[in-house]
C-alpha cells in the first residue's frame, strides 16, 4: 500500500495500515446507508490534527444484515476514536466488544413531558403506540401483533396510534399522525400504558412516558433494562402474546397505574459514572434509617417562619406526597442556605 494514497491511514487501532473506502465509494453508499456510519470514515480520512470524538447514539451494526455494511459499522469503533454513548449499556458494549473506553450521558425527557398536577389526578384509559414502520429496530411487525391479540382480549379499550400511517390495521384503533411533542405529552398523560419495542440501544420513548405518568410496557432485553432501570418499566418477552398480557396487567389494575401517574419520583443529577437510580438507591437507604437531626434552625424561628424540621424537610424533599410538599421542603432548606 502506498502512504501517500488518501484512502490509506495508520492508526494505532490496526496493526497495519488499512485501506478505507475512497470518496467516491463513500459517496456511493450513503445513499444507502444513511450516512449513518459513513460519517465516521470520512473523520478518520480527513487529515486534520487533533483529538476525535465519536458520539454513538445506537449499535449500528445492528442496522444491518450480516454482511459488508455491518462489517463497515463494526470498523469505525476500531478507528481510535474517543466514544461518548447514549446511556450506559452502548458503552459497555464497546468496551466488551472492542476494548476501548467511553464516557456516556444519561438519557432524559424533555420538559414538556413533565407530569402536571392535573394529569397526576385525572383518570387514564387507553394504550399508545408509536408506529415506526419504516425503521426495523423498532418492531413495528411485532408491536401490531400484540396490539392484535390485547384488542381481542380488550375490545372496550382505546387504542391509539402515532407516527407513521398505518393503512388497514386489523383492529379499532384511532390514528394522530406526526404528533408535536406538546401534543404527544397530552397523549401519553391521558394513556394508561404505552407500548415501547426497540431490539437496538433503549428508545426515547419510554422515558417520555414514564415523566408523564403512563407506564411502558417495553421487550425484554439487556440493553432495555440497562438504560432505562426503572422499576414502573413492565418488561415482556418478545412476542405477540406476552407482550399483550404485561398491557393487559396495566390497564386491569388502573389503581396501580394511577398510583404511579400520581407518585412524584425523584430525579438526581448523574455523573458520568454515577446514575441517578444509582443516586436514589444510595438515598433510600439513609432515609429508611434517619436519625433524629439537630436542627440548626431554633424551633421559635421556625414556627415564626412556617419552616419544617429539619429531619421532616429531608425526607419530604426526597419523598414528596405532592408538589406543594415538595415546596415546602425547598423552601426550609432554602432558608437555612440563607
């Protein structure tokens, strides 16, 4: 191989140097490919100097067949460059896999998915599906199939479709379309369950859901259960019936689900290595064994001010039957701050 040629490069991540793909190559796949992966070959082409990063939001050899495009995603994790994954399990993955090391970030919900006082008391019914007919990851088959049998053993629940058209469903159901995501948080706050499949890294999805109160039932799987670490996530084996009897078990126990649409969770700021279930697993052990604390607040001022102990705003703080609970433990903290 000659050095000078622009498709050859070293890195310490081969033993040898390796040919890539020429541009006009490059060019001529990512029609194909959606230039999901090929990104990555033209960074490790370009000779500029410097440190490279690699932000890795799914495992895209799972995009494909076995073959030539799976074997050209798997060569980019061996490119030397400095992975950041979305969430814990991709990291792990190219650690175990390919022996490098990467930072990951938490997945999150946006803002708009909170659940609102008002959705927290009011009664849900329903179950949502978001229909991705067109990305095979997502299961679209599979989720209608167990959508199919649940309609068969609840005909008297609504069911809701989202996202793409989904010509002659064999079941009742009501179709939105491309929903904003103002729109698609009203949905989920009013829907009892929601029906989450992804057989690559963990789907948005059921994180939306559970910040607005509707509980995911979601296929069974270790990066599924490695990302999302949630125990209101209901997880199924991966085929029609199972599937529709974990939905069934939500929408026959409505207290359940309405105790948890109504349930304030905690959510602590992670760290790179440091989750926040992590965070909450670690602070439900010291509250469950809470001394009697000293409070430096003197009780008269307290009772001047409408202030909580000390011991009381702790525990409300991590553990707030309400909002306006929650309020009060921030505020008595505050104070003290002050």
């Amino acid at each position: 191989m000659d050095d000078a040629d622009p498709s050859v490069r070293k890195t310490e991540a081969f033993e040898q140097p390796v040919r890539f793909l020429p541009h006009f190559v490059l060019e001529s796949l990512e029609p194909l490919s959606q230039a999901e992966d090929m990104r990555a070959y033209r960074a490790y082409l370009d000779p500029c100097a410097g440190k490279r990063f690699y932000l890795v939001q799914d495992y895209e050899p799972w995009f494909h067949a076995p073959g030539a495009m799976a074997a050209f995603a798997e060569a980019t994790y061996r490119m030397g460059f400095h992975p950041i994954t979305a969430g814990r399990w991709l990291a792990d993955t190219l650690t175990t896999s390919f022996g490098v090391t990467a930072d990951w970030f938490e997945f999150g919900a946006d803002d708009r998915y909170r659940l609102t006082a008002d959705a927290a008391t009011g009664r849900r019914s329903g179950v949502v599906f978001h229909t991705r007919h067109d990305t095979p990851r997502r299961a679209f088959e599979l989720g209608m199939l167990a959508l199919e049998v649940f309609a068969h053993l609840h005909p008297a629940v609504p069911i809701v479709l989202y996202g793409g058209h989904v010509p002659g469903a064999p079941f009742p159901h009501q179709a939105l379309g491309v929903l904003t995501p103002d729109d698609l948080a009203a949905l989920y706050r009013r829907s009892q369950a929601g029906l989450s499949l992804s057989f690559t890294n963990a789907s948005l999805v059921p994180h939306e859901m559970l910040a607005s109160g509707c509980l995911p039932v979601v296929n069974d799987a270790a990066h599924n259960r490695a990302v999302l670490a949630n125990g209101h996530v209901r997880y199924a084996a991966p085929d029609p019936h199972s599937l529709a009897r974990a939905l069934s078990e939500v929408v026959d126990d409505p207290e359940a689900a309405e105790a948890f649409a109504s349930t304030l969770i905690p959510v602590y700021p992670a760290t790179a290595r440091v989750t926040t279930w992590e965070i909450a697993r670690a602070a439900r052990v010291i509250l469950d064994t809470l001394p009697d604390l000293e409070d430096p607040i003197p009780h008269e001022v307290r009772e001047r001010h409408g202030l909580l102990d000390l011991r009381t705003a702790l525990l409300t703080i991590h553990r707030p039957a309400s909002l306006p609970e929650a309020r009060e433990a921030r505020r008595r903290l505050a104070f003290e701050e002050a």
